[in-house]
C-alpha cells in the first residue's frame, strides 16, 4: 500500500481537467461547497484479495464463477463517469488502513461468536486443502457459489474497515460542515444472502446489519429502514430481522445466548421469543420471485414464503417484499414503479413513523402493559438510518443468464429509486443514507448502474444518452485488464473521448488494480516463470513449490493429467455443480475487437456534448437549490449566527428558511434540462413517496411444491 493511494487518481483527475477546460469552473466550485453536501465514495482495496483459488479447473468452469476481483474494476468506471458530470459533488474515501475484526461487537451480534471464527479458520485451512487438489469449503456448502483462501480473510476484514469508514464518514467530523450525510461503500464479497450463521450465495458475512450495529454501537442510531432493489432476495438479511425481532435463530448455540444476553434480563418465552434487541431494522426489498433462492424449479416452499413475507409493525417485525414485473415500454415501468415499487417508501415511512412514536412514548407504552410483558425503555431519543443493499444484477444490460426469468430494470431506475430514499432519509434521518454494494456481476451492468446510483445519491437527474448501449459499451472497454487507448479518434467523436477519460480515472482509482487484475508485460512474464518454475521437466510438481502462493501451486495429479496420463484424480479434484448455466457467459469483452460493430452516431454525440457541458454551467447551484438539507434548529440557529465564520463559504451561498443551501446563480440551464424529460412517467418520479399505493398489485405467492434447492449462480447443490 502506498501512503496516499488515490494520489495517482489525482494526478490522473488533473489531466482530466486540463483536458477539459470546460469543467474547470466546476471542479474548483468543490471548495466552495461544505463536504455535508457532497457524497462520499469508500473504495476498499482489500477487497480486491478474495480471489477464486482453484488452479486445477478448466477455463469454461473459471467463466462461471461470476464473483470475481474484476466487479471492483467495473464499479470504479462507473463511480469515475459520475465524477465526470458533477466533478464537485463527491469525495473519495479509501479504507486501506483500516482493517476490521471479525471478533468485533458490532460482528458478533450479528452472527454470534461461533461463525465468525468458523470463517476465520475455514479461510486459514483453505491453502494446505487447496494444495492437496481438495475443494477448500465444507461439504454442504456449494462450491460453485463460495469460495476460499488464506487471503478471503484478508478481504473480510478489509470490507469490514471500509464498512465501518462509511458509517463514520456520515456520523462523524471535526465539525458539521465536514459529515457528509451520504456514503457509497464498494465492497465484495456481497452479504445479504448471508444468515446468522449460514453463507449462501456468494454471501460469507451480512455486510448491512454489520454497518447497522456499528451505527448504533459508535452513534446511537436506533432504528434503520434497508431497502434492497438487488435482483434476488435478500433472504439472510430478512432472516437477521427476526433475530433482532427476538425470535431465536435455529443455529444459536448457549454461548451465543449468552452473548447476546450475559445477565439473562430477557430470556426467551415458551415460544422462543423475547423482546426485540435495539437497534431495530425494518427491511423492505424488491426482487424477483421466480431467481435465487426461490429460483423456479428449485425452490423450497419455505423460501418462496419468506419472500413474499409483508407484515408491519407486529411482533416487532417489518417487512415488506415486492416482486419484479415485467415491461416492454419506459412508460409502462414507470407506472409499475408508481404503482408497486414505490409501495416499499410508504411502508418505509409507516416504519419510521411508528418508530418515532414508540421511542417518544416508552413509559407510557410501558404503562399500559405489565412490567414482565414490556421491555426496559432505551433512555435515547429516535435517530433513524436508511441502508441501501445496492446490488445491480436487475439492470437491463446484465447477462441474460443471471437475469434467466426476463425481469429487469432500466437504468434510470437507480437514479430514481436513490432519489426516492434521499426523500425518505430527509424526512426521518436528517437525510443519512448509507449505501452498500451487493450483487451485479457483468460489466456493463455495474458500471452503469453504479453510475446511475451515485447520480441518484447527489439528486440529480439521470440523462438517458448516459446510459445507451454506446456509452456503456466504450466505458467496460476499460473493463479489459490489457485496456489500450485508440490509436485515433475523430474529433467529434465526444463519446469516445469522454469514455477514455473515465477510464484513466477509473483505472487509477485503486493501486492494487495493477497487481490483481491488469496483465502488464512484467506481470505475464513473471506468472510464466513461476509455472516454469513449479514444475521440473517430468512435469511433476515441483515439491519446493508447496509453501508458495496459490497461483503457483499445481497439483501432482493435475500436472500428469495435463502430461497425458490417465490417472484417478481427487473426488474433490473437480467442483461440484459442474452444470452451471453460466459457462457461455461472456463477462466483459475481452476479445472483442474495438471497431467491429462500430457506427458514428452523430446525433447521439451531438446531444451527449450539450448534457455534459449543461452541467458543468449549472450543476453546483441547481444541486443545492434542489436539495433539502434537513437540520435541527439549533443546528441551524448556530449556523446563522456564525454565518460570518464561514470563511470563503459565506459569500458564495446562504441558508434560506426552508433548510437549502443556495448559491446565487444568474446562469441556469432549466430550460434545457427539461426539454430532456422523455416521457410523462418521468416527470413524475418526483411525486411523494407517501403517495396512494395499491396493496392488491403486490405478488403474494402462497403455495407452490417444488422442494429442490437452487445456487446463486445456477447449479444444483
């Protein structure tokens, strides 16, 4: 690790500038804008070191692991494309020194004392199993979704640094103006598949409840609304909710209950119930029925009930499930996301508002039952959080064989369903909103997702020429680990211009992409003496081998089958689940060749360079002007009393009465934008999220008998 590792992406955000004379004005309008308004980016270079360990397995069975290093690269295009339009709206955090315990409180509440150092010696056995040619992971789990090593362990800790730097990053400051009231942590491996003490799905720890309870640990945070629009359901984290609703766990062990209760002040009823732990999180997902885990023709029925679970504010659960539907036309999803979608707000907001009284009224509530029957009062006043589970495998440019039902999203749906939650969060948590990334696994699907996230995480509007297959498709080309620039481009080729900017940045955005992903001439010629090297010229494995990195290790047995011989290898020597649909899967471009399909789109060009030159007119006033800040009153009585102190601040925007920042601007840009708006439904996406909703549009499914089990990425168990 270098000391500043983003100092290369500065240096590369420099040319950007120069390059571009356009954003200059813009992007030195950073320092005049307080950091609570702009969006903070955690990037998790840790995370990069769980890798897929087996070196044994062909190539077709590697193209089906879909949980790979890479997905960090494709999420830094999109973040690095955000950063390119509003060039003074967001900050960038990494959490290289920060490694986090999985013996934590904050971890340990979550999934008990007994997983987590499950995990931690599961990861540190995983390198001598691997060296004998022996799948490293237990025999009831599915080695075609989960995998291990050695350094899993270091990027669980990682992602638990960066998790824990989010939430401190929207709690905590040197004073006001330096809390940011919104956080994108770019983590993997994902966790809401992952139950108390059970991985699933690519899932080994349940990153939201984790970030939960260090928010109520560190800053008394309360209650937390979760919303998931991740393609499959969130089964671990609505599992997590009815522990913390006080129903036991079916894996808890005596110490685990004393952990969670070391003075036995709330032990369980005769029904295994007993009063729901602080915090409290109501959790409100959207997904598709018919994918992982209630994949058709695989699902048990418990799983298909469990989402398509909808019950508020009983037995101290809240939880609302909405299933994918079908579209054909921008129009026709906008009215289903009005419509269905946008239910899981109002539910949110039921949740809150509940919440609020609850916490407002404790004695009283306390009063009116038995003291044997109530819980001890919390002694905190309400301090409410909104999670976001982003995972983007809904989109519509994901893989068809992830997305094997034909239920998708368009992309703007990011933007409007973040926009939604800042609404929600502005009217409940002072405007806290933390989000984390879950699923999407090809490129094109991240990086535009991602993208359109974060232009939701700031409240703007997404512009549809961002999101066409031509955009998206010259941003991945930086997907490739030997990316190389054109050779040439036409002048008025802005597309392809603008993307090559994105994806110097985005490729500078993490120095460990050079040593994990990125086939440079030195690291190819390196790999090759280290294969030269393990094996002697029998073709034997070369015994001196074994104490070296995984990627040096060949197996004896694999080594002579690849020789010619025929010899008998491990059971353990291949995968289980071999038939995986994901073996065609063609995840990012790699052998593509630039111009194959390539056709000047002039309009599209033309029209692309008047959105990104609008913004860089207006895009700092028109943010603030649009964007409520909510504040306490006496938050905001001290800022006006010290509105002279603001140094460079002061003169360049003001707190008007209704709680916005505004910078004076005699230069906007409105009439432009709107003649953008393409359709009717989306001049409605700022509509209340309280709005009328219609419970009876919600899929309820009741009774199907399928009893077979589904993996997160297609194979039998």
């Amino acid at each position: 690790m270098t000391d500043n590792p983003l100092e290369n992406f500065y240096a590369q955000f420099q040319r950007f500038v120069e390059n571009n004379p356009n954003v200059i004005s813009a992007a030195r309008a950073a320092s005049q804008i307080p950091e609570s308004a702009k969006a903070v980016v955690v990037l998790s270079p840790y995370s990069l070191h769980h890798i897929f360990p087996r070196e044994w397995v062909s190539k077709s069975y590697r193209k089906t692991i879909v949980e790979r290093p890479e997905r960090l690269l494709a999420a830094s295009m999109g973040i690095a494309a955000a950063i390119t339009m509003y060039p003074a709206l967001f900050t960038l955090k990494s959490s290289h020194t920060r490694l986090g315990s999985l013996a934590s409180p904050h971890v340990m509440k979550v999934h008990g004392s007994s997983w987590p150092q499950s995990l931690v010696n599961l990861c540190r056995e995983a390198d001598a199993k691997l060296a004998k040619g022996e799948i490293e992971v237990p025999e009831t789990w599915n080695a075609g979704d989960i995998y291990l090593s050695s350094k899993t362990l270091l990027a669980l800790k990682g992602s638990l640094g960066a998790i824990e730097t989010g939430v401190d990053s929207i709690f905590n400051g040197p004073s006001p103006e330096h809390i940011s009231n919104r956080a994108f942590v770019l983590i993997r491996p994902p966790g809401h598949h992952c139950h108390v003490s059970m991985p699933s799905g690519f899932c080994l720890l349940n990153n939201v409840h984790v970030a939960i309870e260090y928010a109520f640990d560190m800053y008394d945070v309360t209650h937390v609304a979760v919303l998931d629009f991740d393609l499959h359901h969130g089964d671990g984290t609505q599992d997590i909710c009815w522990k913390r609703a006080g129903f036991r766990p079916e894996s808890e062990t005596p110490e685990d209950e004393k952990l969670g209760d070391p003075d036995n002040s709330n032990p369980y009823s005769d029904f295994d119930k007993k009063f729901a732990n602080f915090p409290k999180v109501g959790y409100f997902s959207m997904q598709d029925i018919n994918s992982f885990p209630t994949e058709t023709g695989y699902a048990t029925k418990e799983n298909i009930k469990n989402a398509s679970t909808c019950i508020m504010n009983s037995h101290d659960l809240n939880i609302w499930n909405v299933h994918l539907s079908n579209w054909s036309t921008d129009e026709e999803f906008q009215k289903i996301y009005r419509s269905k979608y946008r239910t899981l707000f109002a539910k949110a907001d039921e949740f809150f508002k509940n919440a609020r009284y609850e916490m407002e009224h404790q004695d009283e509530l306390q009063q009116e039952g038995s003291e044997e029957a109530q819980p001890k009062p919390l002694r905190k006043p309400f301090k409410g959080l909104v999670v976001i589970s982003a995972g983007f495998d809904a989109s519509e440019f994901e893989q068809t064989t992830m997305q094997r039902h034909s239920v998708n999203v368009p992309t703007e749906f990011y933007t409007t369903f973040t926009k939604d939650a800042l609404k929600l969060a502005q009217m409940h948590c002072k405007g806290k909103v933390l989000s984390v990334m879950e699923g999407g696994y090809s490129d094109k699907a991240i990086c535009s997702g991602v993208f359109a996230h974060l232009i939701g995480l700031q409240n703007q509007d997404w512009i549809r020429e961002w999101g066409s297959e031509q955009v998206v498709k010259e941003i991945v080309r930086g997907c490739k680990p030997n990316w190389k620039p054109y050779k040439s481009k036409k002048s008025s080729d802005v597309i392809r211009i603008w993307a090559e900017e994105v994806i110097r940045l985005g490729r500078a955005m993490v120095p460990e992409f050079d040593d994990v992903l990125f086939k440079t001439k030195e690291k190819l010629l390196k790999q090759k003496q280290q294969r030269d090297a393990a094996l002697t010229e029998d073709g034997r494995l070369n015994q001196s081998m074994v104490g070296a990195t995984i990627s040096q290790r060949v197996t004896r047995s694999y080594a002579k089958d690849r020789a010619g011989h025929n010899k008998t290898v491990s059971k353990h020597s291949q995968p289980r689940g071999e038939n995986v649909p994901f073996v065609q899967m063609d995840l990012s471009d790699e052998d593509d060749n630039d111009d194959d399909d390539y056709e000047y789109d002039e309009q599209l060009n033309k029209t692309f360079n008047r959105t990104v030159e609008d913004i860089t007119i207006d895009d700092i006033s028109r943010h603030l002007e649009t964007l409520d800040l909510i504040q306490d009153e006496d938050e905001e009585e001290n800022q006006n009393a010290q509105g002279s102190s603001h140094g460079s601040h002061s003169s360049s925007r003001r707190l008007q009465s209704n709680g916005m920042y505004k910078i004076p601007s005699d230069k906007t840009t409105n009439n432009l934008r709107k003649d953008r708006v393409l359709s009717s439904g989306q001049q409605n996406h700022h509509a209340s999220t309280t709005q009328a909703y219609d419970d009876s549009d919600i899929s309820m499914i009741s009774h199907i008998s399928t009893v077979k089990h589904s993996t997160r990425s297609g194979g039998r168990w």
